[in-house]
C-alpha cells in the first residue's frame, strides 16, 4: 500500500511537471500590456504561432523575441490609432497538426484578430483554410514555400521572400558566379524542403548545371547525414544546396569535413554568423558556406540599412542581452506590417478592414520595402548572396570571396 | 564497390551505438520482464548533463563524461527504487505505461530545467579523418567503436564470469529461492535495471557530442531501441548486438542506394520481414 501510495504522490507531480512544462503555449506575454490611457478601445489582439519545442525550437524562441520586442516598442510609442497590441503565444513544434490545434485556441479562445506565423511552411500551409473560414488574416514573415501565396487564399500575407524570388535571384548565380557545376540537395522532408528542390532544381539545371536526386531528411529524427553525403560524393557532386534547420546544416558541414570531403555549400535560408556560432562548435564548421541573405542584419553592411539595422541590433541585445538573428527580425518586422496595417484600417480591428489595410501596406521595414501583390506576397524584400569566412559573414555583391 | 565498402563501415559504426542501446532495454526485459519506453530518455539525460559539465562548466570532456554518467545513474536509481520497484510482477502493460509516463516526464523536465534549444558539446577529438581506401574515419568514431565494444564485454563478463552476474541470473530464475540463499534481490532489481540504463547512458555520452543534443532526442532511440531488440529476440542480448549492427547497416545502405527519404519505412520493413520469417526474433526462442 505505501508503495501504491508513493507511486501516486509520484506521478500526481509528474503530472503537474508536465503542465507546467508546456506553459509557453497560450501563455500571454508580459509585453501585451492592458492599455491604460485608451479604456474605450480594446487591444488588437494579435495571435503567434512560433515552434518553441522540437527540432526548431531555436528559431521559433527567436521570432517569439522579436515578435515581443515589437510589440513592447509599439505599446510604449502609445500603440495605434488609438490601441495597443496584446500578443497571444501558441507553440506548433514546426508540426502540422500541432499548427491548426494552436490557430484554433487562438482564433476560438483568445479570439484573436490576427494571426502572425505560422514559423514553417508546412504548418503555414495546413492553417491557412482556417484562417479563410474565420475571415482573420494571417501574416507570415518566415515560411517560404511558394504555395502559400500562390494558392491565392485572400487572407495570407507573407512579409518574407519565397522560393520562386529566391531561386530566380540566386539558383543562376550559384552556377555561373560560384562555380556549382554538378550540385545535390539535402533538403527537409516537408513541404518548405520541396518546395526548395521544386523551385531551384529547375533554374539551376536552365543556367547549365546538373542536378542529382534530391536527399529528403525527416529534421527532427535525422542527426546521421553520412550515408547521403557519401551517395552524392560518389554520384559526382561538386556542390550541395541544403534547406535544413540550421543545427542539422552544421551536422551535414561538419559530417562532411569527417568524410575528407569539401564540396561548396549553400544554404537557401538566411542564416549568419551569430546563429551558426550557437550551434558549431567552431567557426571552422562553416567556413566557406554561402547563403542567402537578408537585410534583418546583411543590412549592417549595406549603407541604405546601415542605422535602421543598426538600431535593431541594439535593441535586442539591451532588451534579451542577445546578439540579433535573422528569426528576431522576420517576426519584428512582421509585428510592425500589422501595426501600419492597423493604423491605414484607421484602428478597425475588423478582419476584412485589416485585409483590405494589408494591401494598402507601403512602408520601408528592417527587410525592404513591404509592399504587398494581390496574392498578398511581398515583392519588396532586399535580398544578398553572402558568404562565410573566417566566422563572419560578407556580401558577395559588396565584396566577392577570393 | 567503393561506396558500397564506406556505406556498410559508416553502418557498423552507427549500428554499434545502436546495439549498445538497444541493450540495456534488452538487459531490463530479458531480467526484469520491464518494458522500459523511458530508455532513450536517459539517453537523453546523460547527453544534456554532460553539456552542462562540459559546455556550460567548461569541464574536462572526460571528467564530465564520468560525472554525467554518474548524475543520469543516480537518477535512475531513484526512478527504479521510487516507481519501478513497485511493478514486480505487475502486468507488462503496466511498465509500458509507466514508463511512457515517465518519459513524458522527462522530456518536459529537461525543457523546464534547461531550454528546448539543440545544443552543442565539443570533443578533444581532432574532427578530421583517417582514411585508408574508401574507409574515412574520426578519432570520435574510434572512441564510439572502442568505447561499445568495452561496455558489451565489460557486461557480459559481469553476467557470466562473476559472483554478482551469477546471483542476478539466480535472482531472474526464482526469486523466492534466490532470497533463500542470501541474495538481497530487492538490491539485485536495481542494480539491473541501472546496468540496463548504463547502456544508454553510455550511449548518450558518445553520441550527444556527436550530435546534436535536445529533448527529444531520447525518443528516436527508443524507438530504435525496440525495432532492434524485437528483431533480435525479446530479452537476447546477442540478438539485441546483431540486430543493432543489422539495422545499422540496413539503415545506411537504404539511404546509399533508396532514398534518404524512405530510410526509416526501410528500416522497420527489415524488422517486419525478420519477424515474419522468425517470428521470435533473430535468436529469440518462444517462451511458455
């Protein structure tokens, strides 16, 4: 009996442990602040969906920062014609099903007005209906697979690039400038990693270069990448294009280096030198990749950002003592669209009030201009082609590696 | 022929950790009659004490590895004497799910305690690899090579060759008459079940720096773990060490030669095809 009694006692605190382990989710933030001066408006509730667990934890913890530090900035500049923001946090582990539970407790629960997220394009692509059906926008600023505009939807808005810009900015470059003559891709098993291969493989094959079978990884079971890496050295490859979450790119840079094999590579998310730094043991990991990059901190070295970027950079490290990421801005900058959107809807929290405000959007972010086309995609986005040396992380166009 | 040659060593490599794994599950069932879905979670556990010794106390990396493995035992014993003490005899559903339970538990403590980000812990070992022909290999993977191969053996000689493995074997035949003969068998009970998770936890020490270490890493290797003992025979330990090498090489060739895409349908394919034609497992025998 005192044993049943133990056991008990036991798995009633495990329990609670287990609650309380998952508090990130639905939990409102402390920089949702009630708004005081304005008692007859209430606040635009803004819902995120970010990955907070599982293989992207990382970079969802960083868009939930950013996303945080935006709406603070805003609520103590007085808000928006009239109303302060509130942010409402749900956590989809980067996961389908995970996604539409998290939209629907936001958009049934906490009855938000708008959706910021979802942080992956598979989880984005599997919310989308919903937010149709409620008639609430959903403004992303990370997933990148061409469907999620291309379907048209009406009430999607992606601040950040998608396959289709970015293979036509930089698949043709990778061959012609780079010398990536015969490349592989290692890519995420999920709707974002093929989305990637559907988009680049063509346009590098148009500019001349040969693509082999693409390698498709689950990315929160894979950790092992050698088998791939040896099929595509012995396939001939010269060149690997990879999409995965950033802690796997440093596994396959680093599996490779172990393998004596030194192909380029080149990573089709914007990363830099301070998220690799987090997660490679060293710089050396790196050394050499080239990547897409976007304004959030390229801008540093661009003179048309350099104190917009400049300013961010500061605020994130006095607010979290972090240095910034490119997951930082993309919700910052997210967070800010949907403020003017609120503001050019003259205060309306109405759903089809802030869609038609959406469209009107013309203001220049930490990511370029955001100016939405009529299937709600930005076509403003600043884009770079970069590179890594020596740890850091350089502009092609400004400054080409030797 | 060349790539065939470099598949196969990168499988017996990784198959090793895995038979080491898939071990102490095998070690807990074929004693206890326990089946431990917790298993990977200590191998979990051990790889995120050995970042905080290592990483975030800048520790000796061996000095850590011998502190986390030491840290993740002591909890072990606890988890034993506190929850799995008490499902002696019970169902074997019930330490199934119990020890989803704890599991869970675990998972979700370590995002408490720690943080759900992947983290990082570095090696003394130089990262560059010797190769001879198609053979490339790290000073890690040789330390993951003979670090297995001692605790295999290290464990079978405790089993067969001393007094202590001969009274864990008396204590697992009859118990009653184990105690009979002076055997204190409630100490037996735990003392297996932490050889058990010493498997894994060995494992977490050498693969977490290999890796990537996070929180659910320990659920991939449970999973594993189980496909691997199922095909060897519930409870062998010769089968749990081929179906780990079996698995691993499968597992590689699969990506070599398929697709990296289907390389787990492969994997648990193989497993469903060895028990269709035995289905006992590889060594398994049918009880009574």
């Amino acid at each position: 009996m005192k044993m049943i009694r133990i056991t008990s006692v036991v798995l009633i605190i495990a329990m609670l442990l287990t609650a309380c382990a998952t508090t990130p989710a639905g939990t409102e933030q402390p920089a949702a602040e009630k708004p005081e001066e304005s008692k007859t408006l209430e606040p635009l509730k803004i819902g995120l969906i970010v990955p907070l667990t599982g293989a992207n934890a990382m970079e969802g913890d960083n868009n939930q920062k950013g996303a945080m530090l935006a709406v603070k900035q805003i609520n103590e500049a007085g808000g928006v014609a009239g109303r302060k923001l509130e942010l409402v946090i749900e956590d989809d582990a980067n996961d389908v099903t995970s996604a539409v539970n998290a939209a629907q407790v936001l958009l049934d629960k906490h009855q938000v007005d708008i959706i910021v997220g979802p942080w992956g394009s598979s989880p984005a692509l599997a919310v989308m209906p919903l937010m149709a059906e409620y008639e609430t926008p959903m403004v992303v600023g990370s997933p990148t697979n061409a469907k999620i505009t291309d379907e048209n939807n009406g009430w999607v808005f992606r601040t950040c690039s998608n396959e289709v810009i970015n293979s036509e900015f930089a698949a043709a470059r990778l061959v012609t400038e780079l010398g990536f003559k015969t490349v592989g891709f290692m890519a995420n098993n999920t709707d974002h990693g093929r989305g990637v291969v559907e988009m680049w493989a063509p346009a590098i094959e148009a500019a001349g270069g040969k693509v082999l079978p693409a390698e498709y990884h689950d990315a929160s079971t894979t950790v092992n990448f050698t088998a791939s890496l040896s099929k595509l050295r012995a396939a001939g490859a010269d060149s690997i294009v990879m999409t995965p979450s950033l802690s796997n790119a440093v596994l396959i840079l680093k599996q490779a280096k172990e393998l004596n094999w030194s192909p380029k590579f080149f990573i089709t998310t914007g990363v830099n030198e301070n998220s690799l730094n987090k997660v490679a043991e060293s710089p050396e990991i790196f050394e050499g990749l080239y990547a897409l990059g976007y304004t959030v901190l390229m801008g540093l070295q661009d003179p048309e950002y350099k104190d917009a970027v400049q300013k961010f950079v500061d605020d994130i490290y006095n607010e979290y003592g972090l240095k910034a990421e490119s997951n930082h801005g993309s919700s910052y900058d997210a967070i800010y669209t949907v403020a003017e959107a609120l503001r050019l809807a003259d205060g309306s929290t109405d759903g089809n009030d802030l869609r038609e405000a959406l469209f009107k959007v013309n203001f220049k972010g930490l990511r370029g201009v955001t100016q939405f086309d009529e299937k709600g995609q930005n076509q403003g986005l600043k884009k770079y082609m970069c590179y890594f040396k020596d740890g850091k992380e350089y502009i092609c166009d400004f400054d080409l590696p030797q | 022929m060349t790539l065939f040659i470099s598949l196969v060593f990168g499988g017996i490599i990784w198959g090793s950790a895995y038979a080491l794994v898939a071990l102490g599950v095998t070690i807990v069932y074929g004693m206890m009659r326990v089946i431990n879905f917790s298993h990977g979670d200590f191998f979990m556990l051990t790889a995120y004490f050995m970042w905080t010794f290592v990483t975030l106390l800048g520790m000796n990396f061996f000095l850590g590895a011998v502190l986390a493995l030491a840290a993740a035992l002591l909890f072990g014993a606890l988890v034993e004497r506190f929850l799995i003490r008490s499902l002696v005899d019970a169902p074997i559903i019930n330490s199934a799910l119990l020890t989803m339970g704890i599991s869970a538990v675990m998972q979700n403590a370590v995002i408490l305690l720690w943080d759900p980000q992947q983290k990082n812990i570095a090696t003394p070992f130089n990262p560059n690899s010797y190769q001879w022909g198609p053979i490339a290999i790290t000073q890690n993977q040789m330390f993951i090579l003979i670090t297995t191969a001692a605790a295999i053996i290290g464990f079978n000689l405790i089993l067969k060759r001393t007094r202590l493995g001969k009274a864990i074997r008396a204590t697992f035949q009859d118990r009653d008459v184990a105690a009979l003969n002076g055997i204190n068998t409630k100490w037996i009970y735990s003392l297996t079940f932490n050889l058990g998770i010493s498997m894994a936890c060995i494992g977490g020490i050498l693969l977490g720096p290999t890796f990537t270490v996070y929180p659910t890493m320990g659920a991939a290797a449970t999973l594993k773990s189980m496909g691997i003992v199922v095909m060897g025979g519930l409870g062998n330990f010769t089968g749990a060490i081929i179906g780990g090498l079996l698995l691993g090489i499968v597992e590689s060739l699969a990506i070599g030669y398929i697709s990296s895409g289907f390389s787990n349908a492969i994997c648990f394919a193989a497993v469903i095809l060895v028990l269709s034609i035995k289905p006992y497992g590889i060594l398994g025998e049918k009880r009574l």
